[in-house]
C-alpha cells in the first residue's frame, strides 16, 4: 500500500493543478497495446502489478510505485494475475 491517503493523493494533485483524479481498477491479465491519452497522467500503484512501457523501457510497478505521463506519450499497459488498482490524476 501506498504511504498516504487518496485524500491526500487528490490533494496533493489539486494542488499542483490537476482537475480529475480517481482510482482505476483493471482487470487480470488486462493488455492495452500502444495508445496515447490526451491527457497529463501522475499516478500511484495501490495494489496488483503492471508494466508501463514508453518507448523501448518497461518499468514493473507495485504498490507505493508511482508513475507520469505527459499527454499524448505513446505507451502500452500489461497487468498481473491479480490485476492493479491504482489511483490517478488528470490533467488537460
């Protein structure tokens, strides 16, 4: 588990000028190929597994992980056996 709360998580966001944060929630073995959000994404890993590909690196991420994205970045998902939940903030 993460070190601090979604509350603060979503504070934290807010303060730096994200207007959306939620919790995600995939399934087992769940594989998006490569795709893009149009959308900034700072994000932390709750619980379950992944792989976060940008270009030719994968970084595996577990519970307390935290990852960004800035909008339109190529990148492709992949989730464990148990799947991931991880709680995520938007930005514009």
């Amino acid at each position: 588990m993460p070190d601090i709360s979604f509350q603060q998580f979503e504070a934290e966001a807010r303060a730096q000028g994200f207007d959306e944060v939620l919790a995600r929630d995939w399934a087992p073995l769940t594989l998006l190929d490569t795709h893009t959000h149009p959308f900034a994404v700072q994000a932390i890993v709750v619980q379950g597994e992944m792989w976060l590909s940008v270009g030719e690196h994968t970084r595996h991420l577990r519970p307390g992980d935290r990852f960004e994205l800035d909008r339109n970045v190529p990148h492709a998902e992949r989730y464990g056996q148990a799947g991931a939940t991880y709680w995520v903030a938007r930005r514009a």
